[in-house]
C-alpha cells in the first residue's frame, strides 16, 4: 500500500463526498427485512402496544431500524421522543427523569438500552409501562421485561445487496475483497464498510486520487489491483454461498444495514 495515500486516509485529506462508502451514503440506505415488511411488523409493534425490544448483534441494523420507525411514527400522528443514554452511569437518573417527563402518549425510542444499569433499565420499564408510554428499545441481548419485537440479523446475501447498491459499477471487482471483510468480520456490516472504506482510499490510482481534489469533483474514483472475481451473478452467488458456509453468519428476524 501507498504510504502517502495511507496517509491522507488517516489525516482526512480526502473528502468522503468523493467515496461511495463514506458515511453520508451508507446511513442512507434502507433497512432491510427479511421477513415480512413494514406493515406486518408495525402491526406487531401495535400488538404490543409500542413497547418491544429490537435485539441483535453489532452492526446488523438496530439503529437504522429504530431511526426508520421514528421517521414512520411521526408521519403517522405519533408523538415520539428518541433518546440514547449516556455511558456515564451518574447521568442514568437524569436520563430515566427525562424521559417519564414525556407526555403519557410519548412513544420512547431509546437505542443502546443496554448501557442503563439493571435498576434503572427496570424503573423505565416499570414507571413508562405505569403511565402507559410506549418504549421500543434496542439490545443486544434479550430483556425479559419486554417482548422481542423484531430480531435483527445479516446474511452474506444482504450484505452483497447493500454493497452493489453502493458500488455498482465496481462491485464484481470488489466482490472478494468485500466478502472477505463481512466474513472477518462475521457479519457485522458496519464494521466490514467502515474497513472497506479505508481500503477503498488506499487502492485507488494516485493520478485519479490528486486532480479529484484539487478540481473537487463530486465522481467516484476507480479501484485498482483487485482481483476479478469472474463474469456476472453466477460467480457472485459461487462466493457469497462459501462466505456463507465458513462463515455461519446469524440469521435473524430481520435484515440490517448500519447499526
């Protein structure tokens, strides 16, 4: 690798606007399910009276999905409060007094619930369940206090879809190299972009890397010394069904981008 292009990644002199897998782009993308749709699972959400638990791994796409309800909460009248506590256990009783301030109707959206403590995380859901509040928290493991609502999970297939939605004119150039990251990985698609996108950098032409930044144009820069992984679908589907195999990534209830 070049050192002088590893080094602009690391100092930040290469703008994310010209990388297709900066962050900008891949908090964009849509989650996800790989069971049924929006309109099952919200009709379960309902069920339950908004109060469930969003459960899975790192990076198979609790915050995408809890940041995509809130967007469909609130187009459909719904009050509601999104909320994160603070690693800081000293700030967990401001935290829980915040959110029993919210109005009886508030639906709380409250991601990494598990970083509350055992009393505190059972006080918001004793007091919120009392003032009939609704609470959808993500975990990453399951809380007997709550029901599962949705189980989030990857597979090789999903992360593939994402990566050809964000690369798809390089993708099959890519498709090694990126499965190999989801499978070291194993299957924590956050982590296997943010790896990509460093790689990304660092194997691009040094010709193309300087005049993109000097005119600022807004392109994607072309890889270089990747292997070709073959002709077409067919040969995708050959390495995603070994990445699979090795790699036996959890499947959930659910698909994810970004967590």
């Amino acid at each position: 690798m070049n050192d002088d292009r590893q080094s602009q990644v690391r100092n930040g002199r290469c703008p994310a606007r010209l990388n297709p897998l900066a962050v900008a782009r891949t908090d964009n993308l849509t989650f996800r399910f790989l069971l049924h749709n929006w309109e099952t699972h919200c009709q379960a959400l309902q069920g339950l009276r908004f109060r469930g638990l969003i459960c899975g791994p790192h990076g198979s796409g609790k915050t995408t999905l809890l940041d995509q309800l809130h967007t469909r909460l609130r187009a459909a009248g719904r009050i509601c409060w999104r909320t994160r506590p603070q690693l800081d256990r000293q700030s967990h009783a401001g935290f829980l007094d915040a959110c029993l301030d919210q109005p009886a109707e508030t639906i709380l959206l409250v991601d990494s619930a598990e970083q509350l403590s055992r009393w505190h995380w059972w006080r918001l859901v004793r007091e919120t369940g009392r003032r009939k509040q609704g609470l959808v928290a993500t975990v990453h493991r399951f809380s007997p206090l709550l029901p599962v609502w949705v189980r989030t999970g990857t597979t090789p297939e999903l992360f593939w879809e994402l990566f050809c939605e964000l690369v798809p004119d390089e993708a099959e150039r890519w498709q090694p190299v990126a499965l190999e990251s989801y499978q070291r990985h194993r299957g924590n698609i956050r982590a296997a972009f943010r790896e990509l996108y460093d790689r990304y950098w660092l194997e691009c032409e040094p010709d193309k890397l300087d005049p993109a930044l000097n005119r600022g144009r807004d392109r994607v820069l072309t890889p270089k010394r990747l292997p070709v992984a073959g002709a077409g679908a067919r040969a995708a589907a050959s390495a995603i069904g070994r990445v699979a195999a090795q790699s036996g990534a959890g499947r959930g209830e659910s698909g994810a981008r970004v967590c």
